[in-house]
C-alpha cells in the first residue's frame, strides 16, 4: 500500500532556517565575548604596580630618614646669607639649619650635612661665630668655614668638631671668580669627604632626636604660616606650609626663596628657638645664648607645638619638649632651627 508523503511547508523551512543562523551568529558571539572577558580580579587590579611603603628599620640620628650604609660622617657648613650671596647652594640637602642673625640685622646659616650623600655645590661659605661653633659640635664631625672672629677661632682649638677652615686648607674649596668677594667661596661633599680622608678625621657620636612618620594627609589642617621676626625686611623669613608634601616652604620679601638649582627651600620641620643675645662689640657682632633652656615653638605636620628648648652642657645636644616636658617628635627631613634674640618680637605662627 502507498504511504502518503506530506510536503513541507516552504514557508516554514525559510523561518525555521533565518532561526538556525541567527542562534549561530548569537552563540558565535557569546563565545568570543567570554573568551575576552577577564576575570573580576584581574579587572579590579590596578594598571601600575602598587608596592607597600617599606617601614624604616633603623633611622638616621641626624635627620631620621631611613639610614643608608656606610658609616655615618658630618659635617656643619657656614651658609651664607647676604643679598650679595644669592643664590645659595646645597641647603635643601643639609639635614640640619640653624639661622641667626651674624651681624644685625644679616642672619648667616650654619648646615648640617650627612657626607654620605653627594652634593656638588655648598655656599658660599663664610666666616665662624662662637655660637654657630657651639651648634657644630653637637654632632662630632667637621666645621667647614672661612676664617671667623677672634673667639669662634680660639673655641675651635677646645670644641669636640675638626676645623676646616679655608684660610690654611683652599685645596678643598674653590672661589667662584663670576661672583664677588667675599660671597664666592664654595664646598663639597666630596672635597669634605677627601679633608677627612687626608687628615684621618673620625665622626664621634652624638645622641639622636625622636622621629615619627609623616602625619596622614586626611589629618593634616589645610595651611600654616610662621613669621619670623628678624626685625629687619630683607631678612624676616615667612614659611608656608604645604599640606601635599608636608613640607614648609620658605619666603623672603614676600617670594619663595630658592637655591642654585632653581627649586624653593623647603624644610620639614621649622623651630623658632628663642635665646638671649646680646651685641659685643663695634662690628655688630652678638653672644648668643645655647647652653641652658628658652622657650620653642615646634612646628611639623602643620601644627604649632609650644614647648621649651634645652641643652644641659656642651657635651649634650639641643632637644625640644612640649609643656608636659615629653620630647617632641619630628618627621624624618630636613630640620631647620630659626634661633630668635629673646628681646625680638619672636615669630607670629597662623
């Protein structure tokens, strides 16, 4: 018996077709899309890599960074800060500064540097006072100068620092002809380090400050300004605190100072120290006080600490304490010590 045979529908082949293409253009996609899909973890990783700031171990007794290797070497350098000598050279690689006035109303430098680093240009370089002599040998190392007053000179044969000065060693310092006499003298690290080297000189040991890490920046307030009275325009010095990099930056005649490569004097830390001093004789030369106590305003982070100053003896090192006599603690940087004559105004910090 024939079977009937029923025919398709040609209509219904043609959509059951369009249907079968389309479910492969589809699940053609869906492949290629998973196959460059990342993971949610890779998607979440940031593109740079991001390592863990590495805690300092062992910190630095001069300025708290994290120490470097090699034996540690000093040396203070007397900075010069005369209209005639800008600009400066070096000081935003000292670890240290003590500012005060020389000759009123001109205030000099004396800074503190660690020889490990390299710095190819200090100054210029000028002539020792007994009180820059005294802050030098807090820290046991080299006191780089150029001549000085009758009683700096004579300190120098009993104080705890080796004496560089350039009258009997120039074969360590250079004189920029370009500039003139007597703001043109000029140092390295690497001639300070070949003074040492050709003398047999050692570093003593000195006691270290406290030093903390860098105050988070959600807790950091939004400026402050310290104004430091010198009684004279040229050489009051304004410093600005920044809250992006923590840092005080450093204003004379209302524009940012800067040094010889360009870049703004900036500090970590600013102290005005208020001590007694006193002119002597007809130069203008002062006695300036830095054995015993006076009172301090201590400023990191953006915020003014009030507290005192104190050095026992010549042998001790100057430290800084709040009013309840705990020491304070400073960032790791560059640590700069405005020391303000006690009959001034001081400093006005807003």
């Amino acid at each position: 018996m024939a079977r009937n045979i029923k025919k398709a529908n040609p209509v219904n082949q043609m959509i059951a077709i369009v249907i079968f293409i389309v479910l492969i253009i589809l699940i053609t996609a869906a492949v290629k899309l998973l196959g460059n899909k990342k993971p949610v973890a890779e998607l979440t990783q940031p593109t740079a890599e991001v390592t863990e700031e590495k805690k300092c171990e062992v910190r630095s007794p001069l300025d708290g960074v994290c120490d470097k290797e090699g034996q540690l070497k000093v040396a203070a350098v007397m900075i010069d800060n005369h209209g005639d000598a800008q600009p400066t050279f070096g000081v935003n690689d000292a670890s240290v500064v003590y500012e005060t006035i020389a000759e009123l109303p001109i205030t000099r430098w004396v800074a503190v540097f660690d020889l490990r680093n390299s710095v190819s240009q200090i100054g210029p370089i000028r002539s020792a006072r007994p009180y820059y002599v005294d802050w030098a040998s807090e820290y046991r190392g080299v006191y780089a100068h150029v001549g000085g007053s009758d009683e700096s000179l004579a300190l120098l044969k009993n104080r705890p620092v080796d004496d560089l000065n350039e009258f009997y060693n120039d074969k360590y310092f250079w004189r920029d002809n370009g500039r003139l006499a007597p703001h043109n003298t000029f140092i390295s690290t690497n001639l300070l380090n070949k003074a040492i080297d050709d003398k047999g000189w050692t570093t003593g040991t000195f006691d270290s400050w406290k030093f903390k890490d860098d105050m988070v920046v959600d807790q950091r307030p939004e400026a402050q300004q310290i104004l430091v009275d010198y009684k004279s325009n040229l050489y009051n010095v304004t410093w600005e605190y920044d809250r992006t990099d923590n840092m005080y930056t450093r204003k004379q005649l209302g524009a940012v100072r800067t040094d010889g490569a360009g870049q703004a004097i900036k500090a970590k830390n600013v102290i005005v120290m208020i001590a007694d001093s006193d002119i002597i004789d007809s130069y203008g030369r002062r006695s300036t006080q830095t054995i015993g106590t006076g009172q301090a305003e201590i400023c990191r982070d953006g915020v003014v600490i009030a507290g005192t100053w104190s050095r026992p003896t010549l042998k001790d090192r100057t430290k800084f304490f709040d009013t309840a006599g705990q020491e304070v603690e400073l960032n790791a940087g560059l640590t700069w010590i405005n020391v303000v004559p006690s009959h001034f105004p001081g400093a006005i910090i807003k």
